[in-house]
C-alpha cells in the first residue's frame, strides 16, 4: 500500500526538561514540512526521577527499539553526561541489535540534539551519538551552518555544526534560549525534507538481502530443467479482480490460478460434461503453467530460489459423484516434481466444485517457501 504521509520520531531522554524543550521545537520544524508528521517520544527512564510527575514530559509515551523501524526519519535527543549520552538512551540504543542485524535502519535519515550544562564536550558527545548511528546505516543529517546568521550573539549559544545544543547553566537567558529554539526547528525542517526525499528509498535498502549462493548454486538448474522438459512459462496472466497476482508473507508466497492461455479458459465447463479428461489434463497443466509463472515473478525471476513447493489445492468444476479428481490433480504435482525435484514435493488436496470463476474446468491454489 502506497504511504502518504511521512513519519517522523523524535526520541529523547530528559531528566531536568531541557532536551524536551528542544524536542518539542524539533517536532515544530518537523511539521513545517508539507505532509510530514512529527511524533514524540521518550526512551524509557533508569530510574524514575523522583519529580517526574511534574515535569512536562511525564505523559509524553515512552518508544520501544522496534518501533525505530516504522518511521522515515529519527530524531534523537539526549542530556550530555560526561562527554556522552546518558545511560538511559544508551541503554534503550542497546535493545536496538536486531534492528542491526536486519538492516532496518539502513538509509533512514536521523539527527541529534543535545541538553548540555555549561557545554563540556558538546560536539563530541553529538559524534559519540553519531557513531551509532552510522553502525546502523543512517543518513546523518548535521545542521552546518544552519541559522547562525540569525541567532542572538550577545550570549553564549549552543549551536555547532553537528546538532543543536543548548547550554542549560549558561547565564544571560532562559534556556533553552530563543535562539536555540529557533536552530532546533531549522534542524527539525532539515531532517522532515530528507526524510520526506528519501522514505521510498529507504524501504528498498531495508528489504532484506537475499543469502549469496555458491557458484554452484547460482547455476539456474530449475531454467536448465525448463528447458529439458520443454516448458515455456505463459506470460503472467492478468488479475481480474481487486486483488494480487500473489502474496509474500515471511518465507510464503501463496498464489491461485485457473486455466487461462493468452486471455481466454482453456477448455472451459464440467470436466466429463463439456470437455474429456484429456481437455481436463490439459487445462489442469496449464492452470499449473500460470501458477508458476506467477510463482517466477515473485522470485524476482529467479525460481532456483524456491526452497519448498508445500502444499497444491486443486479445484476441480466435476458432476455430483464424480471421483477422479486425484488423477487429475496428479498432472499438476508431476510437473511440480519435474520441474522441481525433492524440493517440488508437497502436500496436496483436491475437490470438485459446482462452478469455478470464468467457467474454468480447473483452480490451482499453491504455496511455496521461497529464500
Ligand atoms: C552526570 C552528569 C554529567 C554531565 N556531564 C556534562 C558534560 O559532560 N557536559 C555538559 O555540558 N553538561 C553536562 N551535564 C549537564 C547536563 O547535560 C545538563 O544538566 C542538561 O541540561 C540536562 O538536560 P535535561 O534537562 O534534559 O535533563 C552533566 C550532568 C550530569 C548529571
């Protein structure tokens, strides 16, 4: 399904309220961009301040490392200690392995903000943010130079060309002051227009990689086996419906077929009735035909990564009391095996029905495990 809207989180940890203030200017500027929407939300505490239920951010909602996944873009705020993070967003970056290991942060576009005290560190402590960032493929968006020429430089300002910051126990302002507010929403509209450039692409970076095979592997035998057998996949037939030619769910591709060749049923009405069983071993072929070249589409034309043909439903347009329909079926699973080997084997049902859709002697619904 197409995704209108793109999705924006900023994530932060705040103890004193700082970096939520800053978080919230970030959303601000994330919202200016057309079509973009900011959520906000905070990584989980430690320790619950003792405070907390006065302070601004207690009802924000807390994030879970999946969720990362979901956005198109991520802010990430944080208070510096020591040169660094706080433990608490490190902690909550820790949970973020299997997202790594997936890849699924791949190309997602982030930045950082920072609450700092008299601003020890700053730009080191964005960097050390950044470092994980980049272990997880994500297009680090900096704010360069970014509003300086805007900001109210009679008193110390937390701006670095990194990310914004803002200098808590500097005298002189409110903080964060106006001016660091002003650059935490450029940084927000900075990163909502990359975000929003690039959440088509990043979900093709974050599809997962198919395993590389072994020279010997990446010899097509299923094509080489087409071949010997003499088969030409039909061209992909058409949906005639609201629905898809088939449907990939984890390893599982499910597809279903009738006897259609070039636009019309082969052999249409009751098998006995209005055609042989000849015509019904035929249209039965045929039917399996489409099935996997639906089947070959789906593996990006690649059928050498079918790893199981599991199960074959066959529906077949018979009389009342009609009892062959296994010997009908068996054209569809013989080729299966033909074409497939071991791994064409599967399990299998067949029934007879009153009337099929476009008057089809024949439906196949199969499911395979493909890599
Ligand atoms: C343990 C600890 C370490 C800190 N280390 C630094 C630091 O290295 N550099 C700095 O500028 N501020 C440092 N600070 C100050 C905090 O960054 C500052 O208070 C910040 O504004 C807190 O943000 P918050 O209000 O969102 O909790 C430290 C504070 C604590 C409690």
């Amino acid at each position: 399904m197409k995704k209108e809207e793109t999705t924006v989180l900023v994530l932060f940890h705040s103890k004193g309220g700082t970096t939520y203030k800053l978080a919230t200017a970030i959303a601000r500027g994330i919202e200016k961009q057309e079509g973009v929407r900011a959520v906000l939300k905070q990584v989980p505490h430690i320790t619950l301040p003792d405070d907390l239920e006065s302070k601004p951010f207690a009802s924000v909602p807390y994030a879970t490392p999946e969720e990362l996944a979901q956005y198109d873009g991520i802010a990430f705020g944080s208070p510096i200690h020591f040169g660094s993070t706080t433990a608490d967003m490190r902690l909550f970056l820790e949970g973020t392995l299997n997202l790594w290991s997936q890849h699924r942060l791949d190309g997602v576009p982030a930045t950082v903000f920072m609450a700092a005290g008299g601003g020890a560190a700053r730009e080191a402590a964005i960097l050390s943010l950044w470092s994980t960032l980049s272990v997880h493929g994500m297009v680090l968006v900096p704010t360069g130079m970014r509003g300086a020429a805007g900001i109210d430089k009679s008193i110390a300002q937390g701006n670095t060309v990194f990310g914004t910051t803002a200098l808590a126990t500097m005298p002189g302002s409110e903080r964060p002051s106006e001016s660091e507010l002003y650059l935490a929403e450029l940084q927000g509209e900075a990163l909502a227009k990359i975000a929003k450039a690039l959440a088509p692409l990043h979900k093709t970076l974050t599809e997962p990689t198919p395993p590389a095979k072994t020279p010997e592997e990446s010899i097509n035998y299923v094509e080489q086996r087409l071949l010997e057998l003499g088969l030409q996949l039909p061209v992909l037939p058409e949906p005639v419906g609201n629905y898809v030619p088939y449907t990939r769910s984890g390893n599982l591709v499910f597809i279903n077929q009738v006897a259609l060749k070039e636009g019309k049923v082969l052999h249409p009405g009751v098998i006995g009735q209005d055609l042989t069983i000849e015509q019904a071993k035929e249209a039965t072929r045929q039917t399996m035909l489409n099935v996997l070249a639906v089947l070959k589409s789906a593996t990006h034309g690649d059928l050498s990564r079918v790893k199981q043909v599991v199960q074959l439903t066959g529906f077949l347009n018979t009389p009342t009391g009609y009892t062959q329909h296994a010997g009908l079926m068996n054209v569809a699973s013989d080729l299966t095996v033909a074409v497939f080997g071991e791994k064409g084997k599967h399990a299998r049902a067949a029934l007879g029905a009153s009337s099929i859709p476009v008057n089809s002697p024949v439906e196949i619904q199969a499911v395979f495990e493909v890599e």
